[in-house]
C-alpha cells in the first residue's frame, strides 16, 4: 500500500515523492479500508470503467497513451473530511472543483465513487489527466479530502492519505 506521511508540523505542503509508508495518520483505519474498498467509476455509457486502489489498469493506461498523459487523478469535492454535507454545499464544491481542473487538466472527466456496500452514497467526482503528484495533493487538500487516488506512468490507483 503506497500511503502519505504525516508532517509533524502540518505543513499543507504535500511531499515530492509517489507514496512511501504511513508514519501517521489521523484517519482512522475503519475509514482507509473503505477508501480502498470503493469502487472509482470514470466515465458513463459504453466506454465507463472502474478504477480499483492497487490494482494495475490497462483501459486508464490506454486512456493516458491516446490522450498523451502520464498521470491521473481520481478527485472528489463531496463531503470534505468524510462528514456528510447537504446536496447543495456538495453541488456547489464539485462546481469549484470542475472550474479548477478545467484550467489545470489536460483531460477531465465526470465520474463517481461508488461505496460497494452502500454505507455511504456515491459522491459525484472527476477523473483528471496531466495533473502531477504535488498539485492533486494540493488540490485534496484544498477541497478537504481525506484521501486522493493517484496514478502514475504505472497505471496503477495508489491511495495517498493527505492527513
């Protein structure tokens, strides 16, 4: 599992690295597992697939090759700290979201991610190509994400922890 550090200061400012091992984290274990275990849907229609944390992905390695882009993040604006907020506040985050990432991507695209056990409703996020390690550390942390998926040349979803 490739999991971010904590910084004893908490400085906001992501680390340079893919991923290393959790030092600490004020995330609770309970809530990583299910970071993990849900399902990170790209896409509607014939041409949706779905993104698992760890598990290499040849359709998203396809997809940065024809698009010509070596990484990709997997973002939500939803429920900042995993704390449930109203349809409205949400909405109006994933719109920030979306304003932002048009400028930063190469490539966006609308997906959701999607709680398997149906414990959590599924959260209306993005798939973003072209955007590197710092900046969608950042982007998390701006939004208030506990957590971001984030994959390399590799192809493969890491969960990178951002507190």
């Amino acid at each position: 599992m490739w999991l971010q550090v904590s910084n004893q200061a908490g400085s906001v400012d992501p680390p340079l690295t893919e991923g290393f091992l959790l030092v600490q984290s004020e995330i609770s274990a309970e809530l990583i597992a299910a970071y993990r275990a849900t399902h990170y849907r790209v896409g509607q229609g014939a041409n949706a697939f779905t993104l698992r944390v760890d598990v290499p992905s040849e359709t998203l390695s396809r997809l940065c090759i024809a698009s010509g882009h070596q990484n990709a993040l997997f973002i939500t604006a939803y429920n900042p700290f995993s704390q449930t907020q109203s349809n409205a506040a949400n909405l109006d985050a994933h719109e920030r979201l979306r304003d932002i990432l048009g400028s930063q991507a190469g490539m966006v695209i609308e997906s959701a991610g999607a709680d398997p056990s149906g414990a959590w409703p599924e959260e209306k996020s993005f798939l973003a190509l072209g955007v590197d390690l710092v900046a969608s550390k950042r982007l998390g942390i701006q939004f208030g994400q506990n957590a971001i998926v984030w994959a390399g040349e590799d192809a493969v979803p890491r969960l990178i922890l951002l507190r």
